[in-house]
C-alpha cells in the first residue's frame, strides 16, 4: 500500500493529518503537481480525475477521492472514530464535513484555482467565478464563526473529520488573503485548539 | 420524522430513491422552491445552506445534505447496502458517489444555475462558468460510457448509491439539453436499466 501525496496541495494533507490522528501510517510518494506530474497518461491510468491523494491498495487497485480515502481507513481502523460513532452522528458528521467541503473549501480554492497563474493552462479559468467563491468564502467564515459560539468542533464535542477539512481549507486560504477575522472569536478560538493538535503538521 | 422534499429538484430523488430501494416509507413537505420557500428565514433556521433536501428528527433536529441523509438510513437499515458492504467497498462506492456528483451532477446542474432565468436573482450567476460546466458534462458523459463498458453499475457488480447520483445527474440534463448521445451504447444500457427500476419512479 502507498499514498499518491503532494505537499503542496490542501486535499492530501486532509488524508495525512486523519491518518496521523489515527496513528496508521502508510509509505507515500510525492507527486510532483506544479511538473503537471498528476496530467501524465501514467497517473490518468490510477485516476482519470487527475487528482491526489489517491491510494494503491495491496491488490493493485487505485482509491482515489480525499473522503473515499478516509472512509476506507475509518473502517479498518475505527478508532479513534473521526467519521461518527453511531448512525445519527455519522449523519450528522457527513453533513458537517459537506458543509466544510462545499462552502468552505470549494470557495476558498475557487480564487487560487480561476485567478493564480499556476492553474492557467491546467484548467479553463474564469475569473469572475473565482472572485464570486472568494466572496462567499469570506461570508461562510463569518458564519462558521457564529456555528462556533455554543460547541467546540465543528460537529460538536468530538474532533472529527469536519475539522480536519475545515483546517486545511483554511490553511488554504492564505495564497488567497482569505483568513479569520480578528473579532471572528469563536473562529479564532477553534483554529487555535485544532491547529496546535500534533496531527497538524503531518 | 420528515423528509423537506421538492419534486422539481435533483438531490431530494437522490434521496426518495434510495428510501425506495431500502423500502422506507417517510411522511414529506412539499417546499416551494420556485416561491423562494428554502429562503425563508423559517427554512434557514432548519438549513442555513437553504438546501433540501431537510431530514426533520424525532428529537428536533434538522439532518441535511443529501448523502448524509442518506448514510444516517443506511446506518439504521442496512439492507440492501447501497454504500458498500465492508471497508474497501465502502470506500470505493464513495470514490464513485464522489465522482458522480463532482464530475457529473455539479457540472450538469452548472449551465442550469449559471445561465437560466430560474436562479436569477437568486445566487450570482456567472455565464462563462456556466459554459465550463456544460463542456466537462459532455466530456465526463463520453467518459462514464467507456468506464461502464465492463461492469453492470457505476461502482462495480451491484446497484449502489453512485448509479442514484449519476441517474438523477443525468435526468437533469434535460433542462439544459445535456444527454447521452447515441453512440454512448454502455451508458445507454445502464441508463434503461436503472431507470427502469421501480424505485426511478420515487
């Protein structure tokens, strides 16, 4: 088994740092993403969609998708639970790692990925979608940090997944001047707890 | 318990369909997304993201975002599974969940919210991405069809949650003028024999 990582990008670090909170660790190979090394015909043929992390299973196979990625080690490994614990809190858990996905990462990368000039040429860019994202993720921070008032992770009173996808979009955020507001205090208080756990760094 | 539901959106079929096929009976209300009903301050309060579908608890509590509605079910009645059977089929059915809406529901239901009247004045719609997204639609239909060409369903030998995604992804093209071209034969093959299966109807 090995880990298609790149340490540069936000969606492989999310697999890094879930496993490290699980203590599992799994050999990785640096994929090269500013030499276009995930474009080559080579990487197509373990993911069509051109994207890390993905992982090479003992028998072959190639499981790509940060979450799928996540999901499989989750039931190999279940503890410490990071996807939920029972059938409702898996629910719940999902719904909040989506929301961090959808509103929260997607918009953060969208202004990296339509405005930067790495992805010029990778992909069509469309600027006025890129400041639209950038518009929506300064808006959902202000909102997150209202979510944050009465609990302390994002899904309640357990670190899960949600956190970890919440702390690397935000991370994220610097290569595009979108960070927590001063005064955004529930925000600033939860970045300061999840960002200083050891798993951050992996 | 009820299920917040619109017969004119996609998600919530993704939804009605996979209680269909696990044979679940729950009482919905209609919301009125053509009246604007989802931007209620009243819906906002059950989804701030102003989705459905809305999963109403016994306890209170508001489950939203559909796969998470839909894990929450699979979690309280597992058969038949419809989000894989053990660690590495649950992992490879999200891998295929995760494509089918990333790659085909987002990029098909694209051109319908960047460029028709529907959304105007509702979110802010860029034209050009709307265009994007209807490109990589067609592109990714070219791509399904030769990835069905040795296998039954979307993520392997068995009707999952992915072939949901993917056959809701595809009836909605239809707004858009986005669909299956006739020489696409293996996705034609599975389009008739998912949509014929009586839980399409739900």
């Amino acid at each position: 088994m090995q880990l298609f990582d790149s340490k540069m990008a936000p969606n492989p670090r999310r697999v890094r740092i879930f496993l490290a909170e699980k203590g599992i660790e799994v050999p990785t190979v640096q994929v090269d993403i500013a030499a276009a090394e995930n474009r080559t015909a080579e990487f197509q043929a373990k993911n069509p969609m051109v994207n890390v992390p993905v992982l090479e299973l003992d028998d072959g196979r190639y499981l790509s998708e940060t979450v799928a990625i996540c999901r499989y080690f989750e039931g190999l490994h279940p503890d410490p639970p990071l996807m939920g614990v029972d059938a409702v809190d898996a629910g719940f858990v999902e719904m909040w790692n989506r929301r961090m996905e959808f509103e929260l990462m997607n918009n953060i990368t969208g202004p990296f990925r339509h405005t930067h000039a790495f992805f010029k040429g990778r992909i069509p860019q469309v600027p006025e979608w890129g400041e639209v994202c950038r518009e929506a993720a300064v808006e959902r921070l202000a909102w997150l940090d209202g979510e944050l008032a009465d609990r302390e992770f994002i899904a309640g009173d357990r670190f899960t997944i949600a956190d970890i996808t919440a702390l690397c979009a935000i991370d994220f955020g610097a290569v595009s001047q979108i960070k927590i507001e001063p005064d955004q205090n529930h925000l600033q208080r939860w970045y300061e707890k999840v960002s200083t756990r050891s798993s951050s760094g992996a």
